[in-house]
C-alpha cells in the first residue's frame, strides 16, 4: 500500500509516432499488458499527402 503505478498505454491512433497502442491493468494482480495494434501513417504524413 502507498505504492503508485503510472502506466503509459502509449497512443490509441498513433498521432504522433504512427506506432498505435494500449495498455490492459490487471487489478487483481497490478500486472500490466501492452498491445501493438499496427502501424498507421503520422499527422505530418497525412498532412502532406
């Protein structure tokens, strides 16, 4: 107790690093899984087409 987790998922749509991904908590156990989802073109990248 008095312990802090902080977990970055990372980003769903993948705005700024075109990597998209998320992050499930398992409450029970604190245990943290991250999942790639895929590749997605950029902001800039879309912007620029």
């Amino acid at each position: 107790s008095g312990k802090t987790l902080l977990v970055n998922p990372g980003e769903i749509w993948g705005y700024l690093t075109g990597l998209s991904s998320i992050a499930i908590l398992d409450t029970a156990s604190q245990k943290v899984e991250f999942i790639e989802l895929g590749r997605f073109k950029t902001f800039r990248e879309i912007i620029k087409e």
